[in-house]
C-alpha cells in the first residue's frame, strides 16, 4: 500500500528539509516569503515560551501548514543543534487548541529527534488532522495530540452491504475496461479504513443508508453525530483517492490572492497587534494566544487585499494608538477598508474555542 501521495512527498523532501530550506526559500514567489516570515515572527515567541529560552533567529526556520485544512494555519517549525537533546531542538508543531497554542509532538519519545527528510504525511485524516509519518512510525490525531496509529481502537465489521452499496454508488451506468476492480478496490479500501479508525456496525449501517436513493439526514440532537460519520466518511474516501494516485492534501497552500505582491516585514506588527483591545476584546478572540494566531492571519491576508509596506507601517501605528483613524484615511484612503477585508476573511475561518 502506498502510504505518501506524490504532494505529500513533494511536502516531506521540500518543505520539510532543513538542510535546504535556505535555498528553496529563495525560489519561492513573494507570497510564499512574506507567509514563511510570518510563520517566523509567530514561532518566536512560541518557542522561548517552550523552551524557556529565546532562540536565535539564525538557528531555526518556521512555515505555516494547515494539517487539518481548515484555512487557519498550524506552525512548523525546526531548530537546528548538531547535539540537539530532543527537548530544546528540533522538530515542533504549534497548534491553535482552545485559548492557548500547544506544541503537540512533545508528548511522542524521540519525535524532536526525526530528521526533517523522514517526515512525511499519510494519505489520511484522522479526527480532522491529517496523519503524520515520523521515520518509520505513523501518527494519528486524538482529538488534541498526535500519538502512535497502533494504540487506536480498531472495530470489526460485516461489510457486505458497505461493499455491495459502494460498488453501485461508484459504478457508471456504461463502465469503462478494468472499472469493476478498481471500484471494488476502493470501496475495499474504505471498508478497512472504517475498521481501522474504530467506526461502529450502527455508523456504518448508517452510512450505507445515505448511499441510497432515499435517506432522511438526522435532525435536531442527531445531526451532530451524523456530520461526524459523514465527515469521517468523506476524509476516507479521499484518503483512499490519495492512495489510488486521484486526489491529494494540499497541507501547505493558502490562497495569498491575484495582488502583485511585495516581501514585506511583518514583525512590528505582529508584535504590537495582540495588545489591541479591538483585536483581544474580539468575542472569537478572548485569549493572547488567539489574538495572536488572528494577527498572524491578518498580516498574510492583508497583503492579498493589496496592502503594502507604507500601509502596514501606517497600520501598526494605528494599533499602538499613536494615530487616529483620520491619521490612517490621510494617508491612505483605501488602507481601512483593505484591513477590514482581511479582518473579515480571518474571522470567518477562525477556530472555535
């Protein structure tokens, strides 16, 4: 079985590989450098708090990724040690969870420890994150944390009615050469993926219903419980797509816009937007950590709106109230109405608390 789609690994040998990532940083475009200097200016701060000591700029890189694709980005990051001990050092994954970020690959023995060219991502989700290959070891979400796939509760089920409905919902009316098998692969994919990340004979039961011409979706206190099997359902079937070489993740992209960009430096403002009350007092917001995670996306969705540097320098003094919204029109008249565009865009995909 085929455990990387060609992105992912594509993702694993690039994105993930410290020993080159100077030099593929500099064949990106400008929006890809002004996301990777975000990613920078938030896991700073992250990492002193982690590890309880500031850590040298030239000793660590940081990209913005998205392992459970909900458009608010997570934190990679890796920092370099030749006698790294596995705690200070090393790989990092910084989640937004509630009202704090947790690095969430502390809890793993040795995963500080991988090397960048050994992480890779699987071909499925589990409980939303993408799962997570560190060396030879696979890794799904619990819910708040990566930990081993061998110490999920697995089920067994009788799927002959899954078979027989999914073979008939995948099925085309004039089927092509060699179509019978592979559908009945991918169905049989899907049936082992069920057992694998614990579904239940009700859940499935259900799920076979849906794939028949009539099915009354649950309402009212039921339909929470029935998004959670679709959902796990859908993420299988691309899951199984991945594995078939017809789908992929795309975990490290976010839509940067059609504006020409410029590289922009974004620390300034990302260090005095947190403090604003307007930002902290936000009722999606409510904690630093959060407010610091929405001024991250607003510094990559301004630029999308075509803010520049002027503008951003304008911003930033705005948010430590040295001047006045008229101060801000003056200077340029548009500058509000493009921060509020990106306000918008970053609130509407901010997580729950």
């Amino acid at each position: 079985m085929k455990l990387f789609s060609t992105r992912a690994m594509a993702f694993a040998l690039a994105l993930l590989c410290a020993s080159i990532a100077s030099a593929w940083a500099q064949q990106q475009n400008i929006p890809q450098e002004n996301s990777d200097a975000i990613a920078r200016a938030l896991a700073g701060p992250l990492l002193q708090r982690q590890t309880g000591a500031a850590v040298s700029a030239d000793k660590f890189w940081a990209y913005e990724v998205d392992f459970n694709l909900d458009g608010f980005s997570e934190l990679y990051v890796y920092v370099s040690d030749p006698v790294c001990d596995g705690v200070k050092c090393g790989l990092f994954l910084f989640v937004l969870e509630g009202d704090s970020y947790r690095e969430v690959l502390g809890d793993i023995p040795g995963a500080r420890l991988t090397p960048p060219d050994r992480v890779g991502l699987g071909a499925f989700k589990r409980n939303s994150f993408i799962d997570l290959q560190l060396d030879q070891k696979l890794f799904g979400w619990t819910g708040d944390r990566y930990a081993d796939v061998s110490t999920f509760p697995a089920t067994s089920l009788d799927g002959a009615g899954f078979i027989a409905a999914c073979q008939k919902s995948r099925s085309n009316e004039q089927p092509e050469e060699g179509e019978a098998e592979r559908v009945a692969g991918e169905c049989q994919c899907q049936f082992n993926r069920f057992q694998a990340i614990g579904f239940t004979q009700a859940d499935l039961d259900q799920y076979v219903a849906s794939l028949g011409e009539k099915f009354d979706y649950p309402t009212g206190d039921k339909e929470k419980a029935w998004q959670a099997i679709a959902t796990s359902a859908s993420d299988t079937a691309t899951g199984c797509d991945i594995i078939g070489g017809k789908s992929q993740w795309q975990p490290a992209y976010f839509n940067h816009g059609d504006q020409t960009q410029e590289k922009l430096d974004f620390s300034d403002f990302i260090a005095a937007c947190p403090a604003q009350d307007f930002i902290l007092g936000n009722r999606k917001v409510g904690s630093l950590d959060r407010a610091f995670g929405l001024c991250g996306c607003l510094a990559r969705e301004m630029p999308t709106q075509g803010v520049k540097q002027e503008g951003l320098d304008l911003l930033t003094q705005y948010y430590r109230d040295e001047i006045s919204d008229s101060d801000v029109d003056a200077g340029n008249a548009d500058l509000l109405a493009e921060h509020d565009k990106a306000s918008d865009a970053c609130l509407s995909q901010f997580p729950a608390k």
